[in-house]
C-alpha cells in the first residue's frame, strides 16, 4: 500500500498509513483519526493515533523527530503538512506524512452601487458571500429596526443620516464573518411640500423648491391611487409655484387625498436625479 499524504476536508478522516520502509520487528502501519480545522484560520486540528500496527509496545510519538511523548493525541494543530514520527521500545523509528486540512475561508462583502444616497429614498443592499455554496445558519444585519427581514442577504432600505452597515454570518461549522460598509447620504437643497391646498393663499400649488446646484425640473409627474397620470410638465425651472400643479384635473378639482409624485431633477453639473414621494391635496 503505497504512502503519501491524503487530502480530504472533512469532519473526521480516518485512515491507514504504512511505513515508509518496511523492517522486520518494527511498525509497519498506523491508523489514524485527523480532525481538520474547524475554520480557516483557526488552531484546532487534532491528529489522533488510534492504532498502531507491528513494532514492540509501548510506542512513542513526535511531531518534530526530536520530543516524544506516549501520548497518541496531537491537538491545536494549524492546517497543514505534518511529519508524524513513531518509534518503538526497540529504538525503531518510522515516519509517516499527514495532511491536517482547512475549508475555504468564509466571506462577506456588503455592496451597493452607491455609498452615496438621497435622503429618504429607498435603494438596495445586499452582501455578498464567499464560498457561493455555504451553508449559512445565522445572517445578521446592523443597525437593528433598518431591515424588513432581517436574516436574508438582500434588502432594500432607506436611511435619513449618514449610517455604517454592519453584517455578521454564520455557517454550518460555526465560521463566522463580517463587513462594514459607510454609507453617506447626499445633502441636497431641496423641498418638495408634503402637502397643499389650491384655496390656500401661501402653498396653493404643488412644485419643486431648491437651493444652488440645481438647473432645472426635467419632469415632474403627478398620479392618482388608481395609478392614473392627473399632472406631467417637463423642462420648468423651480421655485416657481405657477409652474407647479394647481390640484385640478381635466379641468376641474381632484378628489382630496393622497398622490404619488415623481420628478427628474437636474443639477448644474448635468447629472440627473429621479426623486419621488407622496403629496395630500387638502380639500379647498
């Protein structure tokens, strides 16, 4: 039976290892028990001496060639190769080449496509594991209260301040891994009223009011709960309340209540920025 050295990743692995040169009235084989590390990066692997075949009792055991104890457990061992020695009572010396072997190290990355954010304006998150294949027991998400469901991979949430996202995961073996990601959100100078009433002599219209940095109003668009489009005017400047909708549709007032609006804003560099929310038309 030839030697060598085996690799294999798994709870427990027992096997037999003959000697690398075969005397007469010494140990020709050994069965041995190795535990692999249980995480990547961890110091817990055990070897195990559960046998020993030929050679005279008692048996002595190394893991240099140099101290030797009777002890038949090597343990807090990192992954690796290893040189196992075994000697008998007569002085006769055998070695054999053992493999303590690791899994893959567990990872996650947390990703968005922006650490920059609207304030208020929903956007998705979500982390990224490696291995692919893990078997995940424990995902959890920081800061608490953010997260809809709080033990998936993918979320989608909204924040108000600059915020630090946090991940911690947990597999089969109990490995664990975390990330961090900063997420800052975008200061921008601008108000859309949550709330107007056209008989108002002040916030009688319903438009965009913005500060330095923005150009103009691409489009701004107004719908009912029915989904029904009851406002749409393009390329206008803000704060202009004139410009803005009035609360009438097909040319007379519209039902009180709540409407979703949506408007693409552009901003003296060029860049574009969609913005939505809702808006209650107060009865005149």
């Amino acid at each position: 039976m030839p030697s060598g050295i085996l690799r294999v990743t798994a709870l427990l692995i027992t096997l037999v290892l003959p000697a690398f040169t075969l005397r007469a009235g010494c140990v020709d084989s050994i069965h041995l028990n190795v535990r692999p590390v249980q995480c990547h990066g961890l110091r817990n692997g055990v070897i195990e001496i559960a046998e020993v075949f030929g050679g005279i009792y008692p048996f002595y055991y190394s893991l240099d060639g140099q101290s030797f104890s009777t002890r038949p457990l090597f343990d807090l061992l990192w992954a690796g190769e290893y040189t196992l020695y075994v000697r008998d009572s007569t002085g006769c010396l055998e070695k054999y080449p053992v493999l303590v072997p690791e899994p893959e190290e567990l990872k996650v990355q947390i990703s968005i496509i922006d650490t920059a954010v609207v304030s208020g304006e929903w956007f998705q998150i979500r982390a990224v594991v490696y291995p692919p294949d893990a078997l995940l027991t424990a995902i959890e998400w920081r800061p608490p209260g953010l997260f809809a469901m709080p033990h998936e991979l993918a979320q989608t949430v909204r924040i108000v301040e600059d915020t630090e996202f946090a991940i911690e995961i947990r597999n089969a073996n109990n490995c664990v891994a975390r990330d961090l990601l900063a997420v800052t959100v975008e200061k921008t100078n601008l108000y859309f009223p949550n709330a107007f009433s056209p008989s108002s002599n002040q916030d009688n219209y319903f438009t965009l009011f913005a500060g330095d940095g923005v150009s103009r109003i691409q489009v701004l668009q107004i719908f009912n709960r029915g989904g029904n489009l009851v406002y749409e005017r393009r390329d206008f400047l803000p704060n202009d309340p004139l410009k803005g909708w009035n609360g009438r549709w097909h040319g007379h007032s519209a039902a009180a209540g709540v409407y979703a609006w949506v408007a693409l804003v552009e901003f003296l560099d060029g860049k574009q920025r969609r913005f939505s929310g809702n808006v209650t038309l107060i009865p005149e």
